[in-house]
C-alpha cells in the first residue's frame, strides 16, 4: 500500500488542505426526488481559523470546484 501511495503522490492534495485540479467536464446530478431541503442556520466560525477558511474557499472558488449560490436551501 504505501509503495502505491508513494508512486502515486503527485495525485494526491499536498498539505490536506489544497484543492485538487478540478475535473473538467463532469457532472454531478444527483437526484433528490421529494426531499425538502435541510435547514441548517449557520455557524460562526471561531476567528482563529477565520483566515485559513477564507484561502480555502477562496482556493475551491478560483478552481471552480464550487460556486457562488444565493440557494436558500443548504
């Protein structure tokens, strides 16, 4: 497992936080059917980590491995 792991590496996220390359031309459509959105409120992130979650949003925005939504279902 880890001679695979090793020869593998470059594929892998570097520090566990990066954004992988994103992948081009797919799609994920996931079916829901009838379920009602979850409603979540949302939480307040603690200030120390304010700024790390800000690059990695940031990181998944610029790669387009998520977008902006104004969704009101979460």
């Amino acid at each position: 497992m880890r001679r695979i792991l090793e020869r593998h590496r470059s594929i892998f996220l570097g520090d566990g936080n990066a954004a992988p390359a994103p992948a081009r031309g797919v799609v994920c459509d996931i079916d829901v059917g009838e379920v009602k959105p979850v409603a979540l409120r949302a939480r307040q992130i603690a200030a120390p980590f304010l700024v790390k979650v800000f690059e990695l949003l940031k990181k998944l925005l610029e790669t387009e491995l998520i977008e902006h939504s104004e969704s009101e279902s979460l």
